[in-house]
C-alpha cells in the first residue's frame, strides 16, 4: 500500500513543554488512521502542523504524491475545530458561505450533504439539528472541495452515543468511498471500532504505530502456579517464548511463537514441576492501552 504522508523526526515545543518529541511514522493510502492518545499527547499539535497551521521546531513531513504541501492541501479536507455556523440559517446556505470563504465547492454542496445523509434536512435550521446532525454538517463542510484526504480531530467529541455511532458509520463509509482519513481520539474504542491503522502518542513520544489489530490485539495470558513459585519463576524465565507479566499469588505471562498452554504444562512437566493452577484468560484492549500509556 502507497503511503499517503511521511512524517520525519517533528518536534514542537512551546515554551518549556515539548508538544512533539521527534515523531516519525507514515499513513497508508486508503486507511483510516488513528493517532491516539490521552489529552496534551501532542495529537493536535501533529494535526496543525501537517495541516501547515503549526510550524515544527525541527523535522518535516511529505504529502506523497504532491509537489509541495500547498498542492496537497489542495485535496484535503479538515476538521480541526467546528466551524461557526449560523444558527437561524439552514444547512445549504451555511455550506454556501463556507464555499465562498474557501473560494471553491459550491457545485458539490448537495453531493456532500447526501454523503453525511442530510440532504433530506438542507433546508431546516442549524438550531433544529441534533448535535451529531451538527457534527455531520462540520464535516460537509470539509467535503466540499470533493478532498481525497480528510484530517479530522476528535470528530466525537461531545457527542451522545447516538451521536458517536452517526459518526463512527459516517467515517467507515467515506473510507469505503475511497478517501483516506486521518482522526485524533482519546477514546480507545472509538479507534478500534473504526481505524485500520493506529500510532498511540503519550506526552509529544511515538509508543507505537502499525495496524490496529497488531497494536490493539486481544492477548492471550495464562496464569499459572504451583507449590514452589521460586522455581517455577525461574524455569518460565529461562523459556524465550514465555515473558512473565507479573507474579503475584499466581504468575502471569503471556507466550510467544504460537506456544500454547499445553506446552507449557508439558514443559514444566519434564523438569519435574508439577502445576496446580493453569487458566486462560484474554487480556483486554483498555488494560493494553493504558500500559502503554502509563
């Protein structure tokens, strides 16, 4: 898969606080990329300065495919705050006024209100609609110019769940039309029931980026025990498929190379332990995230 924006080594500081810390990853072409990670992560600050708000200190990034990040711009459609609509105007004349100050997309009006299903409501005030109808005509707007990348930061925010699942469906089904979309989250299940591919920052450092399933996988753990914990710790330790989480009243690991648990019961049985506890149990993605987190 193409890459749609490479980010090399971006640091932003303001003043004492460094917002980036030499970020580096790429975006897929055709995905929908999370960049998640608890507030005053840096995740807004990566979105300005890709958007050319926000300059780096240091670093610098390259829309594939484009001469220059003026002509990228051109094909991308952003959502960085909610844009002031006027509240006793309906949708259509709200759109017009967007594509005045944006000099462009007056012709794709209708089309992008049919894409966020809010066509049947053009004509309805700005103050009648729900807060996830208001979100859905934010992001009208940004589809205007007909982009084939949007950059959205938490486009859920503030929603009610009725609201967060309008949105959610709204961003799968933009992806499935072909556009590329490039999301900021807090929220962990918000990535996982929506992006394909994730980079977790925690205060302006990269924890990790790949796929989603890679990054957020379920993970099997087993906890396990004996009459002599001492020795069984030490054994576990010395097999390079086992990595031992923790070791409390049980042993806590996880296992590596499609090593299963009855070869860790038959391992343990041939150096002459013999186990009296040994359960399953899936790790879940909350308890991944906020390790990484912590």
């Amino acid at each position: 898969m193409n890459q749609i924006v490479t980010i090399n080594e971006l640091q932003k500081s303001y003043a004492t606080v460094r917002a980036l810390n030499g970020i580096s990853f790429s975006v897929p072409k055709g995905s929908v990329f999370g960049v998640l990670g608890p507030n005053g992560s840096g995740k807004t600050t990566l979105l300005g300065i890709l958007l050319n708000v926000l300059k780096a200190d240091q670093g610098h990034f390259e829309w594939n495919g484009y001469a220059d990040a003026e002509e990228a711009r051109k094909n991308i459609g952003s959502l960085l705050e909610t844009p002031n609509f006027y509240h006793y105007m309906n949708a259509v004349d709200n759109l017009h006024i967007v594509a005045e100050i944006k000099g462009k997309g007056k012709e794709n009006i209708d089309d992008a209100l049919k894409k966020v299903q809010l066509y049947e409501r053009r004509h309805s005030k700005f103050s009648t609609f729900s807060l996830g109808m208001k979100q859905r005509l934010a992001i009208a707007s940004s589809l205007i110019a007909n982009p084939e990348i949007l950059v959205l930061d938490e486009p859920t925010n503030g929603l009610d769940p009725e609201g967060i699942a309008e949105i959610r469906e709204l961003i799968i089904r933009l992806n499935r039309e072909g556009k590329t979309i490039i999301m900021a989250s807090h929220l962990l299940d918000e990535v996982e029931k929506v992006c394909t591919d994730v980079a977790i920052l925690k205060k302006g450092n990269l924890l990790s980026v790949g796929p989603v399933s890679d990054v957020l996988s379920d993970e099997e753990l087993i906890e396990i025990g004996c009459d002599n914990m001492p020795l069984l710790e030490t054994i576990l330790k010395s097999n390079p498929n086992v990595h031992i989480r923790s070791n409390e009243k049980w042993i806590l690991a996880s296992l590596k190379n499609n090593m299963s648990v009855a070869d860790v019961n038959k391992s343990c049985f041939e150096q002459q332990i013999i186990l009296t506890h040994l359960q399953q149990r899936k790790r879940s993605l909350e308890s991944k995230f906020i390790e990484l987190t912590q």
